[in-house]
C-alpha cells in the first residue's frame, strides 16, 4: 500500500506540473523585489577586508590571541552582512542613503577621509548600528517608521560618533584588559578552591561584570547622542527632530507596521469555517507555563529590554541644545524617503522568510492581507507558508521553523503560534487548499502562486490517500 501511494502521489505532481506549464505561458511574478547590485556589494566587502588587514597588522603583542579573535568576529558579522541579500544595494536606495550621510560628512571635516560604508539592511529589528570598522548599518525595521529625513539623519549622526569616537575598540579593549586583570584572575582562582555555593558566587561575579559592560556602554550612547549633536548642527536639519525620533524609540518596540490579524476572519472560508479550538486558551497541567500566567515585567525590567533605553534621559541632556537649531525636515528628496519607507515593507517580510521564521513571516503576511496592502505577495506568502508548515509538521520538524508562545510576543503573534501548534496535518492541507481556492481568481496570472497551489493540491491528495 505505502508504494502504491508514493505512485500515486508522483503522478499527481507530474500531472500537475504539465497542466501549469501549459497554462503558465503568460503568468507573471507575483512581486519584484529591489534588484541589488552585486559588484557594489562586493566593493563594500572589499574595502572591509582591506580595513581588516590594516587593523590587525596595527595590533600590538599584548593579549594579541584575544585581540585578534575579537577582530575577526567583528570582520564576520561585516561579511555575512555586506555579502548576503539582508544588505541593499539597489541603486535608489545606496544613492539615497549615501546623499543624506554626505549632509553630514561635509559640513563636518572630522569626519572628511573616514573609511565610511553606509548601507540599508533588510532587518526587521528597529535599530541602526555601527559595527566598527567603518560599516555602518541602518535597518529597514527602523527606517519605515521614521516620520522625516532629519530623524534619519540624527541616527546617522549618532553612528557616525560612534565610529569618530572608536567605540567598538574601546569597547574590545575593555572586555580584554577585565578578562586578564589581576583581580578577575585572583577571583576564579580563589573561586576554584571553594567547595560552597560557587555557582552563586560566579552568578554574582559575572552580574558584576555584565552590568560594568552595561554601564559602559550607556555612557557611550550618550557620548554619541553628544558628539553626534554637534554633527547634526551644521547640516541644516530640524532639531527638534532629535525630540520626535527619542520619543519614536521611546515605544518603538510596541509598534507594529500594521494591526494585529484577526484569524477568525482572514482563515475563514465558506466551505471550511474557522475551528475555534484552534486558538482556545486553556490551562496547561503538563508542559510550559501558559504566557498570561507569567508575571508582567517590572518597569526597571522594561527598560532594560528595550531595543533603545533611557530615551527619556537622553531628551533631558540634549533637548535644550536641539532646540536652538534651525532647518528642515527635509533635504535630500522627500518623495523618495516615502516611497522607500512603502518599498521597504514587502522586502522586510520577506528577508523574515529567508531567515527561517515561518511563522512571522505567516504572521506578518496574515498581517498585510487583512489590511488589503501587497495584497497579491501576502496571498503568495501564505500558501508557501502553509506548505512548508505540512512539509515540517510531516516529518516531525515544526519547531524549526516557528516559534513558541512566550511573554516576549505580542498577544496577536501568541494567538496564531497557539493556532500552529494545534493545527493537524491534515487540517493544514485542507485550509490551504481552501485558501488557494479562495483566493485563485485574483491570482490567477501569479505563476508563483501557481506552483504553491499545486503543491497544496498535491500534499492534500497524498494525506487523503
């Protein structure tokens, strides 16, 4: 019987393929994607390895084993960046990042000569950073939410203090001389001839540490938020855009590109209605805690996770001087910052794809479906989800793909991980099929989303057989 079966399903999917290669002759892409340029991409990467070699070569003999691993962790985290797809180089984009940071850097002679990159990453995580040795990266996860080209340009001059001001080799330096101070070393050792409670007196220890690191690195920012001030004052901007964009980060980590998604309605259809016991809250005796049973985070803890601390200490030490400083909300072009800020949108959602989170990706693309936005990629992204969702669960492999409940989600994302956990293979197949069915009219010249129903044919097919 179980050969029979694998026979019977390859001739489904021969039949299948043939009838959408006949039919597929004048299907379009469901959606086109910013075309990157490769050849710049590898110049960046380039001129990081050349910074590199010049970097290391410069390294004293002192603790140079540790010195020269951290250098090449940091030179890691600049490859797999600069040459993989998070990274944009499309042409619009590169150019108008690069004419946003030359408002700055010419009205700055500082930083006139620096071995600056500044590139757009793909990355959903709302932040920009400088890596250290001269890239710096500012996060689509960021850019969509700011509200003007002088909020774009306060973060980018505060990057560009941090790579002035060589933070991340102060930072190394500092890790290194704790990791061979006398005193750390005099601790372990005493700490290995202990026979008590030496787990808790390590905890201890390394709280001590992490939170010396801590501390040293707030104070950066705001030696950054300093400098990178003074920076912002010659370029002709908006200071009070400095307020605005504190405020924006401030609650950056509740705000979500569109509402939660309303599972009952967009997974609903006429011929299979939505099961309510697929998102029913109910008490666990055996397994992990229920997320509404776990405390709330205290504010001090708040804070501290945050993807921007002390937004409001720093509009208290800078809010005075950012008044004083007249100019614009805009320079370079304002048209393009919206129409990148709309562009960015589909290009995050599906980097989340490539990075191998199904389930965020499902939830995002449920997301933009139900607020009819790249409407056509949402419908395509969700059959594909669906799909990989049966693959996995098929062969026992759900979690590496999707998430589980925790308190650090939002409660929509809970609901639908909830949903996934429970959904049996065949109701995966069956909703999915119903899905496409739904939804075949309007994709009907998507030959993408051709090949996804197919595929969701065929998996129903060789569950029912």
């Amino acid at each position: 019987m179980g050969l029979n079966r694998e026979i019977v399903k390859k001739i489904l999917i021969v039949l299948f393929l043939f009838v959408s290669e006949r039919g597929s002759t004048q299907l379009k892409p469901v959606y086109i994607f910013q075309q990157d340029d490769t050849l710049l991409k590898r110049k960046y990467y380039l001129e990081a390895l050349q910074k590199k070699n010049i970097i290391i070569n410069a390294l004293g003999k002192d603790n140079i084993k540790e010195y020269k691993e951290s250098y090449d962790n940091m030179f890691d985290v600049v490859k797999d960046f600069l040459i993989s797809p998070r990274s944009v180089t499309e042409h619009s984009a590169d150019n108008y990042i690069k004419s946003v940071a030359a408002k700055i850097i010419n009205v700055n002679p500082e930083l006139k000569g620096l071995d600056i990159r500044i590139v757009f990453s793909r990355d959903i995580i709302p932040n920009a950073y400088s890596i250290g040795e001269g890239t710096i990266v500012f996060n689509a996860g960021l850019f969509v939410f700011l509200n003007s080209e002088a909020e774009m340009a306060f973060v980018l001059c505060h990057e560009l203090a941090h790579y002035y001001l060589d933070h991340s080799k102060k930072k190394i330096d500092k890790i290194i001389r704790i990791a061979n101070s006398d005193s750390l070393k005099k601790e372990l050792k005493r700490l290995s001839k202990e026979e008590y409670k030496v787990g808790e007196q390590l905890e201890k220890l390394l709280k001590t540490l992490s939170f010396d690191i801590r501390r040293h690195s707030r104070d950066g920012e705001e030696e950054a938020d300093r400098i990178g001030m003074l920076f912002f004052k010659n370029t002709g901007y908006n200071g009070n855009s400095f307020v605005t964009l504190m405020q924006l980060l401030d609650k950056i980590d509740d705000t979500t590109l569109f509402a939660p998604p309303n599972l009952q309605k967009v997974l609903s259809f006429p011929g299979y209605p939505f099961k309510e016991r697929w998102i029913k809250k109910e008490s666990v005796i055996f397994g992990a805690m229920n997320v509404e049973d776990v405390p709330g985070f205290t504010k001090k803890e708040k804070d501290s996770l945050k993807t921007h601390p002390d937004c409001s200490r720093r509009i208290a030490l800078l809010a005075d001087s950012a008044s004083k400083i007249n100019g614009r909300d805009f320079q370079v072009d304002k048209a393009l910052f919206g129409k990148l800020k709309q562009d960015f949108i589909p290009e995050i959602v599906e980097e989340v794809y490539k990075s191998g989170n199904i389930s965020f990706n499902l939830y995002l693309s449920l997301q933009m479906l139900q607020e009819n936005k790249y409407a056509d990629l949402a419908v395509f992204s969700i059959v594909r989800d669906l799909n990989l969702l049966f693959t996995h669960q098929k062969e026992h492999k759900l979690g590496l793909i999707i998430d589980s409940e925790n308190r650090f989600f939002s409660e929509g994302y809970n609901t639908l991980l909830r949903m996934l956990y429970r959904l049996r293979l065949n109701e995966i197949a069956d909703l999915n099929v119903q899905f496409c069915s739904f939804y075949q009219e309007q994709m009907k010249n998507y030959q993408d989303f051709e090949e996804e129903m197919i595929k969701a044919k065929t998996y129903q097919q060789s569950n029912n057989n």
